[in-house]
C-alpha cells in the first residue's frame, strides 16, 4: 500500500511512492572493450518537492572500502553525484510560472485528481519528463512513463561539454518491490552501444 503524504500537489499522486530518502547498495558492471569494470557502491537518493508540481532528485554515490564486511574494510571513495528533476509532461498552460521567473496566470492548471487522471496515456499510465544533471559535464533529458510503482525512462536528448567523457545514450528503470526502490541503469557511452551498467536496490530510511 502507498501513502500519499497529505499537501502532495495533484501532479505528484502518480510518483508519491518514490517520495522520500532511500540508502543501499549496488553493483557497477560495465564492459569497454575486452575489459569488465565491476565495483560495489554504496548509495543515497532523495526525491522531494517543495509544493510545486515536479519532484526535486538527488543522488550520491560511492564505493566500498577494498575490504568490504570485515573489521578493516577500509574507508569509503565518493564516487559521483547527480541531481534533477521529475515531472508528469503535458502541454503549458497560462497558469504554470515560467519562463524565466514570471508568474503564471490564473489557476494553477491540474490541481485536482479528477483533471491529473485525463493525463493518463493510451497504456494506462503517466508520461514523464526527467532531467538529470551530473558535475562531470553531463545533461540528460528522459522521457517515459510512470505506470503503478514503476517508471521506465529513455534519454531522449544528451549535452556534454568539451571536458566531458564520451556519453551518448541511457535508458533507466525503477520499481518498488516488496517495499525497497530497485534500478537500473544501462548507458551508451566510450564507443559502446547501449548495454547493462549498474543496478541497485534501496531501502527507505525517512
């Protein structure tokens, strides 16, 4: 059964579920060439929202120490960050803020049940949009969709600065199973085609 905390914006209903911060562990397993890169990592991810219609994501990684499990495992490496943004895609209206800092106006557009239910797609779910931002130079926007407790996301657009490593393509997935945050994470990059790059599974701690 999912909570839906009181307040949450009518937009958000489809993602509550993903609402709060989740800690766990995961497995990197990509392969470059003749060479398999395998690390365990260990991780943090919030999704939050401050009262508008969007959740607010971050994410902070990073990998065990080389003794992982034993009284001298060893300090942990910070490994990378992100953080973004989620949000049901649908067309702007007057009322929604923006560009820039404008107000809208009128109403807030879909603040009720009833009119976020009239934005369910032809599977019987929500389309999404998701933006992911990474320090090392990286911008995704993904798109997809929430169906009950799972999300499947595709990057439909990548922009990289010269200083960023060779990255292409992603396609993402998260579920809720037997009450933990499990994903998935395949990706396109350093002259690969899209294939398997890491996995986790979270469990909620606030």
């Amino acid at each position: 059964m999912i909570d839906i905390p009181t307040g949450l914006p009518a937009e958000l209903v489809p993602l509550s579920w993903l609402l709060g911060v989740w800690e766990g562990s995961g497995l990197i397993e990509y392969e470059v060439g003749d060479e398999l890169r395998r690390h365990e990592f260990g991780q943090r991810v919030s999704f939050s929202h401050d009262g508008l219609p969007y959740l607010n994501y971050s994410s902070y990684t990073w990998l065990f120490g080389a003794n992982r499990g034993t009284p001298d495992e060893g300090p942990s490496t910070p490994l990378v960050t992100e953080t973004g943004y989620w949000r049901l895609s649908r067309p702007p209206t007057a009322g929604d803020p923006g560009p820039g800092m404008l107000p809208g106006e009128g109403p807030r557009p879909f603040s009720t049940a009833t009119s976020v239910e009239a934005l369910r797609n032809a599977s019987d779910g929500f389309d999404l949009e998701v933006s992911v931002v990474h320090p090392t130079g990286v911008t995704e926007l993904y798109l997809g969709r929430v169906k009950g407790p799972r999300v499947d996301l595709a990057t439909d657009a990548v922009l990289r600065t010269e200083s960023a490593k060779e990255y292409s393509a992603a396609t993402r997935i998260y579920g809720l199973v037997e009450g933990d945050l499990l994903w998935a994470w395949d990706i396109a990059a350093l002259g690969q085609e899209l294939k398997t790059h890491a996995s986790g599974r979270l469990r909620r701690v606030d």
